[in-house]
C-alpha cells in the first residue's frame, strides 16, 4: 500500500484526474447540443463551466511548464459542441506537464481534480 507523499501517490493522483477528466469529457461530448447552454449554476451554462474548468486546467499545465507568474493565456472562445474536446486537449496538457514533474505536480493534479469535480457535479 502507498501513501500520499511517494511516487505512487503522485501516478493516483495523475490516474483520479484522468478518469474525472474522461467523465467530464464523455458527458460533454454525449449531451444534445441544446442542452450544452443549459444553465449550470454558477455558470450561466454547461458550456461556460466546462470552459471555466477548461482554462483552470490550461492555467495549472501553464503553470508546471513555465512557473507560476507566466502571463495567462486565455482559451478562445469556440462552439458549444467543442466543449468536450476543448477539455479533453487542457487536460491531456496538464497530464503530460504533470509526467514530467511528478514531484512539483501533486498541488496542480489536487486543483485540477477539484475543478473536474466541480464541473462534473454542474453537468
């Protein structure tokens, strides 16, 4: 058995952001269209939560690539039904950041999974 603070701790932490990661996607990518602009309080839609969460995990990859304090760069601004795979592609980014700094990463991987969380539960 491992613990929070060895490598193994830092693979889970990695595989329980993927697997939000593909529920959020899956869920995103298999809504009818109409329903993406569906209110999902606090957002005024799906869409715009899953963009929110989007440009959390753009901003953590961000940060593990170029370190805290890089000047932010904003997601554009895309269809409702690229929802999904907007996600999908700021995640896959974060996850590869977070490879190749498993020790620095555990704080991003938390933060990325409470944001996939969040998303999940408004979806």
């Amino acid at each position: 058995m491992t613990g929070p603070g060895d490598d193994a701790g830092a693979d889970a932490g990695a595989e329980e952001v993927a697997r939000e990661l593909r529920r959020s996607t899956d869920r995103l990518r298999t809504l009818p269209l109409a329903r993406l602009d569906d209110p999902a309080p606090p957002w005024p839609s799906r869409t715009a939560a899953a963009r929110a969460a989007a440009q959390v995990l753009a901003d953590l990859a961000q940060d593990l690539e170029e370190g805290a304090g890089a000047t932010r760069r904003a997601l554009p601004v895309l269809a409702p039904a690229a929802s999904g795979d907007v996600l999908a592609v700021t995640g896959h980014d974060l996850l590869r950041a977070a490879a190749a700094d498993p020790a620095a990463a555990a704080g991003a991987l938390r933060a990325a999974h409470a944001a996939l969380v969040r998303l999940r539960r408004a979806l």
